[in-house]
C-alpha cells in the first residue's frame, strides 16, 4: 500500500515540477533508542533490540523529521547494528529512525531520531574500511565455475559452489590465492591450512566442526555443528562465510548474499595495494581509540598511523619500523598542523634499522589514463598517455596489452608508481606506473563525459525507488543497472526495447544485480528488439593446441597476426579443432584485458576452412638440447639462457606455467631438451619456448647399447685396437676397443667366442657399411647368441667379503658360491647377513664359475625361498629428487603413513609433470630394506590418479523422471517420480530449483535430472536413498528407457596400464577396451573377463570400448548365467567378511546365501537387517 501511494505522490510531484522528500505515510510513536557515531565516509546506527522483532527498516532524510519514505536499504537488516556508507558525503548531515519489523512483515514500533555528520578530521573509532581502489570484491555464484576478481572474470574452478545447510561451499583456494595466502592439504589428517599475509593460520578439518585460529579451537558455525568442510568430486569444499571472515572479511558489509542471483560478494584488502614503508616513530598513543603512532618516513613525510593494540605495543619512541598496510585519505583540508591529512593502517609491524633507507617503488594507485602514444617494440613495452589532472604519464605494461592500448582510447590502470631519474617530475620526467590491472573506460577521463548509447531489453522497473531504477540487457547480454528520473520510468515497459544513452557509473555494491554495470539514463528512444544484434568479431585460426577435458573446453589459436588467442568453444566444436586445422570463429571479446595472459573469445559460432584461405604466420617449432647457465622466473618476463651440444648461446623467453612446472630441472648445470617457436618483433626475433623435456647430460651423447656378439676378427695391436663380429640378427658390427679392455680380456678375445657388448654406437659412414660401437664394457656369455634368458634369484648369507675385488662369498643351500656385485652391494653385505639375489652364472675356461649380481634385496635371516611380492597402493607425493642415484620420491599412503620410493630414471624423467608436491600416484612396488634398517618400495608401476588417496568421489548419474508428486514447501524440496526404467525415483532439489522450474514441476510432466546419491534420514531409525540434484532439463515426455550396456566375455591379451588400454580377442576378433585402473592391474595376459560398457566412436580412428562393469571368468569364455530374481527373508548377516553374505529363507522356503558387495552393504544397511525381506 505505501509502495502504491508513493508511487502517485511521486506523479503528482512530477506534474507540478517540484520533488521534495515525503514524511513516511504513517507515522508511529518513537519507544526505543537509536544513536548514530559518525565516521570517514559513513555513519554506524546502533539501536536497542525490539522484542517480537524479526527485522528492521532504516529510513534517512537531510535534516530533522525529512526523512524519505523508502528505507534506505533494498531488504529489512536483520541485525541490531549498520554502517551506513551508501551515497555519504563527508560534511552533510544525515537523519535516521529505525522501525521494528515483526514475522508478518509488519512495522510495529519505532526508534527515536538519531542525526550525524560524517567527517575524516578525527582519529576513527574503529579501523577504517580500505579506499575504493585498494579494495579487492569478489563475487560467487552458486552453481557457476566461474567467479569475479575486481573486474576480470576468472576460472574455471574444479566445482562450483554449491549451498548446503543453508550455508555456501566452495573451493577455498579460489579466494584464498586472490587475497595473497597460501593453502595447504595435509592428506594424513585431511586438514586444510591457510596462511594470510599478516601470519595469522586457519586449520580445518574435513568432518570435524571445530577449527582452529592461530592454535585456538573455534566452532566453525556455533548455531549449527553439522557445517563442516567435506569433500564433493575429489575437491575440499569449505564453509565460506567462516573461511572469509579470517582471511578479512570482517566488516559489516564486507560478506553481502544476493538471494535474487544467489551470488555473494565479498570486500578484502586488495593485496597488490599493499605498501611496507619505513618510519622513524616520534610518538606512541597505545591508549588511543584506535591506538595510533606518529612517525616520519625516509623522505620526511608525516604520518598517523592507526594499529591493533597488539601491534601497538611492540612499537617504541624513536625506534624505526616497517609497517605494512595501506593508504588512507582524510579531510581534503587539515584543520591544525598537527592534523595529519593522510592516514596509514598497518596490519603488520617489523623492526628496521635506523635511519630507515629510500624506498624503490612507494605507491600503489589506480587513475584513467588517455593514451597518446604507444611503443611495444621497447622492454617492457610501454604506452604514454595523460591522466585526468592532465599529468603526464609513462606505463609499463604486458605486450598483449600494450597492443590493445591505442592511441586515443581511455583506461583505467592500476599498479605501482615507480622513481623518475630527474629530481622533480616534469613534463620531461614523468613518473612512470608498472601496471597490474587496466580497464578499458569510456572517453574522455575526467570532465564531462559524451553519454554512451547501448541497445537495451528490459527486464524490470522500480520507479517507487529513490532515484527510480530500472534493470536490463544489452545487445551482448551484459547486465546493466539504469538511474533515471521519475518521468522516464514511468515510460520504461519490461520487455520492450531502447536506445538508452547515459553516463556510466561505478559499479554499485547495493545491488542484488551484483554482476551488472550503471548508467545513469539522459535520453531513450523505443526501438523494435530485433533491432538489437549483438557485437561480433569474426577472423580466422590455426588451432595451436586444445583442451576439451576443462570444465570450459579452450582452444588456443594463432589469427592472421600472429597473436596467441584462448578461445572458450562448445564441446562440439572441441573435439573436431584438432591442431593444424584453421577455422573462422566468431564470438563477443570482452573489453576487460588480463594482464599477462592471451586475449580471449567465447565463440557464439565457428567454421573449418581451407588453410589457404587463413593466411597465418607460420610458427615453426625448433628444438634444440641445452646445458642451462642461468634461469630468472621471477622477472616479468621469464628467461632461460643456456649453451647447446656445440656451445652456442641461446636467450629464451618463458611462460610462468613452465617456470612453476619445472622448477626443480631449470637450475644451472642441468640438461633440458627445450622446442620453441621464433615470433617477430620491430627489434629483434623472440624465442619463445613451448615445451621443456628433462634430459641426461651431456646434451648431445648418444645413448649406451648392448648387444650380444660372436667374434669373427680381433686385432689389439691397432690403434685403436679393433674387433669385428656379428650380433644375433646376423648384423655385422665393427668395434672400438681399449687397451685396458684387450689386457683384461686378452683370454677370452678369441674368434669364435660370445659377448654381451655395451657401448655407444656410431652411425655408419656410408650406406651399405658395417655398424660401430665404442665398447665401454664387456662380459662373456655361452654361445650362441640368443635372446636374453632371464635372471636366476635366490637368497644368500654372506660369509665375506672382499671389496677390492668387488667379490662376496656367500653359501646357498649349504654351498658355497662367489658372487661378482655392484660396489654399493659390496659396502652394504656385512657378514652374517641375507640377501634375495638376480642375476646370470659366468661360466670362466680353467676356473670356478661366478654368479654375476644385476638385482639384490635385504632379506631376514635365515633365507626364504619366495621371490618378493609386488605390492599396489597410492602415495600423495611430499617432495621427489630425479637428480639422485636411485632418483627418490617421499610422500604418504593413504594411511598417512610415511614412505620412501625408489624409481628408475626413465620413470622419473617420464612421470615428472605428475610427481608435484601435494599430487597423487597408483604404484606397484616390492618393499625392500637397506641395511641402515630404512624400508624402501622399489617402484615397478606407476599412474597419476586423483587426491586425496583411498577417497571416490561421488558418480553423478542422470536419469529421465516422469513426475508423480512434487513438494517444494518441504526442506529439502522433494519430488516423487518414475524413471525411464520403471523404477520409483525421490529426488531432492534446491529451493532455487523450485523457482526456476516451477512450470515444469508438475505431474505426469517429465524432466531429466542428474544428481548424486545421498541418504536422507526419515525418522530415528530409518533413511531412505535419494537424488540430490545438480541440473534439471524439461524434455518431452514419455521417458524413453536408456540403452543398456553391452556385455561379452573376452581373452586379454596383452596390456598398458600406463595409458589405461588392455587389448583382447572376442571370437578371435582383436577389440581396444579402455579399462579402469583396478581392472588393469588385475587383467593378466590369458585371462578371461565379463565386461560391460559402451562403444566410443573416435574421429579418424577405429573406435573401442569404455568398460564400466567386469567380473573375473573361467577360460574359455562361455555365455553368462541368467539373471534369477528372489524374494528373500533375511536371517542373517555379515558385512564385515570379504566378500559380505547374507543368509535367509526365499519364497518357497529353501534355505539361501546371498554375496554381496561391501557399497551394496553400505547402500542398504538400513535395510539389511533380521526378518526384513528384500527382493534380490
């Protein structure tokens, strides 16, 4: 009613050209107290707590008793207390009453007038909020990937925030990295710990409702002990609200939750507004409210500076200290000369020597620039332009950036404001700025503005709104918020389109359109919508590389220019941009630039073309081996410099991603095999790298080969001394021996005897010529040549030892037998001790033969006569050395059990992109000991696979749902159907579901739904199962019943587990199955297996089969035995044997025992129980 009637005031305002603000339509008697403290920027109202009051309104006005009649805020406050920063200047005076709001929205009482005037001369009475521009807003939305940081979008994240208990939750690493702290997973205890910039350290504990805060033990959600942090698709989500509020999110307005978009915006400061700056303190104020310091820094500035207590007490008169924190503006004028007109927060303090040193790079601001010219031939590239007091500007930017900076167009640009080289700027030295942000702005900055004309649909009109709103989309679907006056709203109609032309504003935090931009409306004009088209940019690629596995499927692509896009397309569209291709895409850039990452399209529609009609610069990849001299990934342009095989000297540029990805290879004295593109620039050609492979040194040195030789020809009196002979292919070979090697061998270098011969090979000189190699070793075998046998093993106690010789002596079955070892099996054997041995006997013309020892392991005394088992588990990976001899790898199983693992060098080098800390590998390995006693799993197999260790995530599943009941007033919100296989279905929905779909939540309606199976508790004893819903599609009904998998048996023959793929034979016709890791380790060639799935069609390829289900079988393989259905009474039952069973009595009586699996035992533990009957 008071809406309506503030709605006829206002025409009748309008018709008499005069608009003034209206005392509230009914007034109340004041009964409680409200006060108002002013503060820099805002007023805090505080009022007394109204029993029976579920919420308040707050009405301000200009004076006593002017109050306007709609409150000042969107929805009611909940709480007793509220800054009130909206609109405020400093200077003018501002009114209040409260009024108390009951369960039925009804205003029932009301406060008394409160007035104040809010001023920046005063010390504050709290530590003020941060500056516009040094304040860092991020917003999330439920059920979105993609999330905002200040004005760019980014993502996406691994899984979305989802809402639970009414509380949200979502991957805490996407705010806690934008806010400059670090976060860490300790696997053994599943614990998450955050670290801020201040020091301060946040634990949580998945499943446990208590945290801890620096130490202190901290309930996560005193109302509510069931929120805790869990785990959702392999990912850690955490409770944001908790999280936000120790990583700073601490003021009133600081953590806002749109209900309309269910997005929530979230105020910290920024951490590229940080400043550290050395004060020598002339006085300290630890009483003060809020403590204060007074100091001069190292150019003899003044300064305030306000502090916790805590920090404040660490500071002493005439002591110098670097404090850490930001910038604050006061007053525009001081009143005294003591009034500091520019304040400082600090949040860290650290001791510094006196006198304090000069300072390289001191401020951080934000401001519009006009850009005059441009030069991104210089390093860095850098633009010149001039700011919107007409100060003259030099901007150090990113190349990609720096082309989108022309001449004429406006920005605003965030960074830090460098040191000239002269005394004073001047239009000869201007000060120069390395950006961080840039954003491009409508022309020209400052002044007056032209209005800005954007083709609008809208959406939605508040013209009983101070100042009347209206809301909508422009032609790219960008949400705006639009201020107009009282006579256009009333024109505005929802649906309807316009040019609408105005000035934009700031973005606004009050808005529940948290996404959306503001114009403030000067004129419109009606137009038809289909007028409307949305901006389109249209050229052509060479698709570089794709990623059709991300959450959003990316192509990376070079245009007609040569620079690099990121083009985010439709998985359709993914799978056919196979690298080498062109296309012409067309799609909607944005106008936001991300510094140091390529520009970037989300393509509305996309062709294959004939790359003959995309004229591309040609990118041609060059590899090369490098010895590297010096890295430097910490400039803004990463560089790696290094010799090649024949000593030239090569500058690279790197990308951040593999500086981060192979830290532990790009240190000097390392060997790396690096492929780069060469790209043009005005000054010189830029080497650019694409991949890096670890390589052994020297670069160049070919690898060692052994091959077994029958002796045809020797002659050790040349130089050098030579033999010739044949391998066991009938390959002749000619060989480079030593002097040493013909002395050592001289008995056994006789035509006619047999070799395994190692060395480096030489190509040969012409085509038909003999192969060469360089012997590095050799060891008499039996003749003839022949594949290689396999190694004899058994246990051995050493008796002695002798390692001169490198010979131990050792006794076997009560034998005694000489072993010939490695010099550190020699160091480790003591005598008295076991060893499991492999190797080969030597047979020695005229002496007692030798066993030769290639592989050893510890063993207890006395001897066992069994070979090592091989044993698989998942390891979380703490640290890893590829450099070392074995290369080691140390982390945790998924007990949180410390292990250490030996792998081979090839292993290492291959599997160093998934041997991160903090990441997650499948190995098989046999456990040895050394002789220090330390246990060691010598890695055999190895496979990336997901974190955390020991923990599935849940499968989601999708299902077609014939609706039967619905019930959204329940909570959960419940819906009861039937699915495409004639199953009863209850599915539990989120409320914004309820709203959404509401035309389609109706009976004998169909939906398709996925979700995730969940249990719900119905009483104290009982739970049913459910589908907690992730996506709901109205589709046409009737649901059509879903194809069921195919089903065979098949023979393997042969297998990869690296990659996933077993091969097999069905009916003697050989089939590709890609296999989950369990069924690839236990799949062993001549096994028979009964598998289940689909078929995979691929591209230029033949297809092969995704399997999802497998059962172990007899071979041969036979038909699979029928499916039988039972009604059973349970009697009995044990989940606890491996594997479960049931026993009960069926329908007629007979006696029955049931296996089942340990999830069925889980899934129906409710149900399992003595005298239930279940159907099975």
């Amino acid at each position: 009613m008071r809406r309506n009637l503030f709605i006829w005031l206002t025409v009748l305002a309008m018709a008499g050209s005069i608009f003034t603000p209206f005392p509230p339509a009914f007034s109340l008697t004041p009964t409680f107290n409200l006060e108002v403290t002013p503060g820099c920027g805002y007023n805090m109202l505080e009022w007394d707590r109204v029993n029976g009051a579920t919420n308040y309104w707050i009405y301000r006005g200009p004076s006593e008793g002017a109050e306007f009649d709609t409150p000042l805020t969107d929805f009611p406050v909940p709480d007793n207390k509220f800054k009130d920063d909206i609109n405020i200047k400093n200077g003018t005076k501002y009114c209040y009453f409260v009024r108390a709001v009951d369960a039925n929205a009804n205003e029932f009482a009301q406060s008394k007038e409160a007035c104040g005037t809010p001023n920046c001369e005063n010390p504050p009475d709290e530590i003020p909020p941060e500056n516009e521009d040094c304040r860092l807003m991020l917003e999330y939305q439920i059920g979105n990937k993609y999330y905002k940081s200040g004005e760019v979008q980014k993502g996406p994240m691994e899984a979305a925030p989802l809402l639970t208990q009414n509380r949200m939750f979502l991957l805490i690493r996407y705010v806690a990295e934008e806010v400059g702290a670090s976060i860490a997973y300790d696997a053994a205890t599943k614990t998450v710990t955050i670290k801020t910039l201040d020091g301060q350290t946040l634990e949580i504990q998945i499943g446990n409702p208590t945290a801890k805060v620096n130490g202190a033990p901290v309930q996560i959600d005193p109302n509510n002990p069931q929120v805790v942090a869990f785990i959702v698709g392999g990912r850690t989500v955490l409770p944001m609200r908790f999280v936000a509020q120790n990583l700073g999110a601490t003021g009133p307005d600081d953590i806002k939750w749109f209900e309309a978009t269910k997005t929530v915006q979230l105020l910290f400061g920024d951490p590229n507004c940080r400043r550290c700056m050395c004060v020598t303190v002339s006085k300290v104020d630890c009483n003060a409210n809020p403590p204060v310091v007074y100091g001069k820094d190292v150019n003899g500035r003044e300064w305030r500076i306000y502090l916790s207590k805590e920090l404040c007490l660490k500071v002493k008169e005439g002591g110098c200290y670097t404090f850490c924190g930001s910038i604050r503006q006061g007053a525009s004028t001081p009143t005294t000369a003591t009034a500091l007109n520019t304040y400082f927060i600090a949040t860290v303090v650290k001791p510094a020597d006196c006198p304090c040193k000069p300072e390289p790079y001191p401020d951080y601001k934000c401001m519009c620039v006009t850009i005059e010219t441009q030069n991104c031939s210089e390093n860095p590239p850098a633009v010149y332009g001039v700011d919107e007091k007409n100060q003259k500007w030099i901007l150090q930017v990113d190349a990609s950036l720096c082309q989108q900076m022309t001449p004429g167009t406006c920005w605003k640009v965030c960074g830090t404001v460098g040191v000239t080289t002269a005394n004073t700027i001047s239009a000869s030295f201007p000060p120069r700025m390395k950006v961080t942000r840039a954003v491009k702005v409508d022309c020209p900055c400052g002044g007056n503005q032209a209005p800005r004309c954007l083709c609008m649909k809208i959406e939605k009109v508040d013209c009983a709104s101070a100042p009347p709103m209206a809301w909508g989309t422009d032609k790219n679907g960008k949400s705006w918020v639009m201020e107009l006056d009282e006579k256009m709203c009333l024109e505005l109609k929802p649906g309807s389109c316009y040019i609408i032309c105005g000035h934009v504003q700031p973005q606004s935090a009050t808005t529940a359109y948290a996404q959306a931009k503001k114009i403030r409306v000067v004129r419109f004009e009606k137009i038809e919508c289909e007028q409307c088209k949305p901006d389109e940019k249209c050229f052509c690629v060479k698709i570089d590389r794709v990623d059709c596995n991300a959450a959003q499927p990316t192509v990376y692509g070079y245009d007609e220019n040569g620079k690099l896009w990121a083009l985010y397309v439709d998985s359709k569209w993914c799978a056919d941009m196979q690298p080498g291709t062109c296309w012409m895409v067309c799609g909607n850039p944005p106008e936001i630039i991300r510094v140091g990452s390529p520009p970037w399209m989300k393509v509305t529609r996309a062709e294959k073309i004939d790359c003959s009609r995309c004229k591309i610069k040609e990118q041609k990849e060059n590899c090369v081996c490098l010895v590297v001299e010096k890295v430097d990934c910490n400039s803004d342009k990463p560089m790696l410099y290094g010799k090649d095989e024949n000593g030239k000297y090569f500058s690279l540029l790197l990308s951040r991603e593999l500086c981060e990805k192979y830290s532990n290879y790009l240190v000097p004295g390392k060997c790396l095999k690096v492929c780069y593109v060469i790209s043009d620039s005005a000054l010189a050609a830029i080497m650019k790298v694409i991949s890096i492979t670890p390589v052994e040194c020297p670069c160049g040195a070919p690898k060692e080969k052994c091959v077994c030789i029958t002796l045809e020809k020797v002659d050790c009196s040349s130089e050098p001394p030579m033999a010739w002979g044949k391998d066991e292919n009938g390959q002749m070979w000619s060989l480079v021996l030593s002097r040493e090697l013909c002395a050592k061998y001289a008995n056994y270098l006789v035509p006619g005897k047999c070799f395994k011969i190692c060395g480096t090979p030489k190509p040969p000189a012409a085509t038909n010529a003999m192969m060469t190699l360089v012997v590095t070793s050799i060891t008499p075998v039996e003749c003839p040549c022949k594949e290689e046998t396999k190694l004899d093993c058994f246990c051995v106690k050493i008796e002695k030892k002798d390692c001169e010789n490198l010979l131990l002596y050792a006794t076997v079955d009560g034998k005694i037998l000489t072993l010939s070892v490695p010099a550190e099996l020699c160091k480790m054997a003591e005598p008295g001790t076991c060893w499991w041995v492999c190797g080969r006997k030597v047979e020695v013309a005229g002496a007692v033969p030798y066993f030769k020892v290639e592989k050893y392991e510890k063993r207890e005394c006395p001897c066992g006569t069994e070979q090592p088992k091989e044993e698989c588990f998942c390891v979380t990976i703490d640290r890893f050395a590829c450099d070392q001899d074995p290369p080691m790898i140390w982390g945790k199983d998924k007990n949180g059990n410390q292990v250490v693992l030996a792998v081979s060098k090839e292993i290492c080098l291959k599997y160093a992109e998934a041997l991160g800390p903090g990441k997650c590998v499948e190995i098989c390995a046999i456990k040895t000991t050394l002789a220090s006693g330390l246990v060691v799993w010598k890695v055999t197999k190895i496979s990336q696979t997901e974190c955390p260790c020991g923990e599935k995530p849940p499968e989601e599943i999708c299902r077609c749902v014939t609706i039967k009941k619905v019930d959204c007033t329940a909570k959960p919100p419940m819906v009861w159907g039937i699915d495409e296989n004639g199953n009863e279905i209850t599915l539990v929905l989120e409320s914004w579901m309820c709203d959404r779909y509401a035309n389609y939540l109706v009976p004998e309606r169909c939906i398709k739904v996925c979700g995730i199976w969940s249990k719900i508790a119905i009483s104290d004893t009982m739970s049913i199962e459910v589908l907690k819903l992730t996506k709901i599609v109205p589709v046409e009904c009737p649901c059509k019943q879903g194809p069921k998998p195919d089903c065979f048996c098949v023979q393997v023959e042969k297998k990869d587990c690296e990659r996933g793929i077993l091969y097999v034979k069905v009916a003697e016709k050989p089939i590709v199955l890609m296999v989950p890791p369990e069924l690839c380790r236990m799949a062993e060639p001549g096994t028979c297996w009964w598998v289940c799935g689909e078929w995979v069609e691929q591209a230029g390829a033949a297809p092969y089969f995704k399997v999802t289900k497998f059962e172990k079988r007899d071979c041969p393989c036979e038909k699979p035995p029928e499916e039988i259905c039972h009604c059973v009474t349970i009697r009995k039952v044990d989940c606890t044997r491996d594997p479960p069973l049931v026993w009960g009595v069926d329908e007629n009586g007979n006696e029955i025992v049931l296996v089942l699996t340990k999830e069925l035992c889980q899934k129906w533990a409710n149900y399992l129980v003595p005298g239930r009957c279940v159907k099975v």
